[in-house]
C-alpha cells in the first residue's frame, strides 16, 4: 500500500514545512487547514517540483463536527490514510480571568478534541491494514505548564498523556503513536503578547524548517517522544529536581512580560 499521510494545519509554519519535506520524498500528501487558497498554492508547488500527489481538504478543526466530516470526506475520495498527523493547533496567552471563552473552548475542540476524534476514526483503517503511524503535535508546555497560558498548557499535557498512552496499548499492532514536542517555534502561533514574554528572550525560537526535518524523521521512522533541542529536553527535566514553588515563580516569570 503507498503511503499516503495526512497533515492538519499544513498551510502554515510546522505543519506547511513538514507537507515540502515529506513531498520531497515522494510521499503523497492529504492537507488539511481552513485556508484552502493556500494550501491549493502549496498543491501545485508540491506536484509541480515532486511526482506525488496532494489532495487538499478545507476543514475548521475548531467545529464540533469537523473531524467526523473531515473523515467522511477523505473517506468519500477513496483514500487510504497510512500516516495521521495532528499538527493543527492554536494558542491562548494572558490572564485566565481576562481571556475569551469561545476562543478557550475552540481551542479546546481543536487541540483535545478533534485529536481524539481524529486519532479514533483514522486508527481503526490502520489496525484493519495493521500499519500506520499517528504523530501529535504536543509542546515543551506539555512538561511545564505556564501561568498565562494555562489552558494552552493543559491542551497540551492532554495530547502528551494520551499520546504515550495509546502508543503503549497499541504496541504489537503494526500501528506507532508518537509525540513531537517542539520548545518556541518561528511561526505565526506566536503573537505579538507572546514574543514579548521573557521566555522568548532567554529560549531563542527554532526555525520551522528544523522542527519539521526532526517531525518528519520521527513521525516515519521512530518511536516515543521527542522533544525538540538539547535546551528544551534540558528545561523539561527542571521540574524534577526542583520544588514545585520554586518552579512555578520560574515558570511565572518567564510567561510574563518585561
Ligand atoms: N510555534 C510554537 O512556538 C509552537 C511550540 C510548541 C508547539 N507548537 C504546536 O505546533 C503546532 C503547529 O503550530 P505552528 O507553530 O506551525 O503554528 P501556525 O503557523 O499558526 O500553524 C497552525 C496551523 O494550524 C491550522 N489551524 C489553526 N486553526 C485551525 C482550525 N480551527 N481548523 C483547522 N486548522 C487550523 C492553521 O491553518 P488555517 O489558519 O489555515 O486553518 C495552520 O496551518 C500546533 O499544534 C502548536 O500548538 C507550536
């Protein structure tokens, strides 16, 4: 069976340099994003330069129906999805008691729940061929929950528990679940508020292109987690050898701005 892997969130930053990596390995892409005029631009780029073939979907992830109807429609087309990556994903900085419920709730939906849904219905194609790999776009948040980002945080502690919880019951299935956890990424996540915080000062931001050679590599051939750079694999281990207080003044400080 060819591969064919699914990427949500590809019309932009992580999500986007991972379609051109994966592309030019001739890997057949399925996009996924609400932006459909760009990802139709990045189709055409992709088949013009690389002989495989994209198929793009356009599909708010922050909907309540949008992963069923993203399954039913790839579905719909015939396609046989061997790769699912979770990647589409979106932030929320600043004070809990000043921040906009609908935009929680939709980033909810789309970071928790659409994950779930997605990693639900593709996983049952890929236990019938007994192949396939699902990766999740987790973050170095996902071991340091920050103040001001606090449901942010949350999201992303949920993808990383459930992730490594599915990879271990799956094991022995021929189906790998992996998590890639990037530290602050060159992309158009981070708002203004948020490259003004002290954590952006003292933890350079990695370029998307990187993140995305390190997401392809593990999301085709390896196993478990991977957080993104010496520095953040470094950071993310703080927590166990300091105490709980300590760490949230850190954590508290670095989320603020200066
Ligand atoms: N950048 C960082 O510092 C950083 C650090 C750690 C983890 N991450 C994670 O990395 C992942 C990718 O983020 P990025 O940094 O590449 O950000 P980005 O450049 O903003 O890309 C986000 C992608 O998600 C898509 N998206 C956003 N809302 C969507 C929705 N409602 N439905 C469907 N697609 C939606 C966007 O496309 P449309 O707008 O066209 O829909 C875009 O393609 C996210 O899960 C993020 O949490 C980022």
């Amino acid at each position: 069976m060819k591969e064919l892997v699914l990427l949500t969130g590809a019309s932009s930053g992580i999500g986007y340099e991972m379609a051109k990596h994966l592309a030019a390995q001739q890997i057949d892409l399925v996009l996924v994003a609400r932006s459909v005029d760009k990802l139709n631009a990045l189709k055409r780029e992709l088949e013009q330069h690389y002989a495989n073939s994209v198929h793009v979907f356009q599909q708010d992830l922050s909907e309540v129906d949008g992963a069923v109807s993203l399954y039913e429609a790839v579905t719909k087309q015939g396609l046989t999805v061997t790769a699912l990556v979770n990647n589409a994903g979106s932030g929320v900085y600043g004070n809990f008691s000043d921040t906009d419920l609908d935009e929680e709730l939709r980033m909810i939906q789309l970071n928790v729940t659409s994950v779930v849904a997605l990693t639900k219905l593709f996983l049952q194609d890929m236990l019938v061929h007994k192949r396939g790999r699902i990766m999740n776009i987790a973050s170095l948040l996902s071991f340091l929950p920050f103040p001001y980002y606090s449901v942010y945080s949350a999201t992303k502690s949920f993808v990383l528990a459930f992730t490594e919880t599915l990879a271990a019951e799956l094991e022995g299935t021929g189906v790998i679940v992996t998590a890639l956890c990037p530290g602050p990424v060159d992309t158009a996540f981070n708002t203004d508020a948020m490259w003004k915080t002290n954590a952006y000062k003292a933890n350079k931001p990695v370029p998307a292109k990187e993140v995305a050679r390190q997401g392809v590599a593990l999301l085709l051939k390896g196993k478990g987690k991977k957080i993104v750079g010496f520095n953040n694999w470094f950071i993310s281990n703080l927590p166990r050898i300091t105490p709980d207080g300590i760490m949230m003044n850190i954590k508290k400080n670095l989320a603020s701005q200066q």
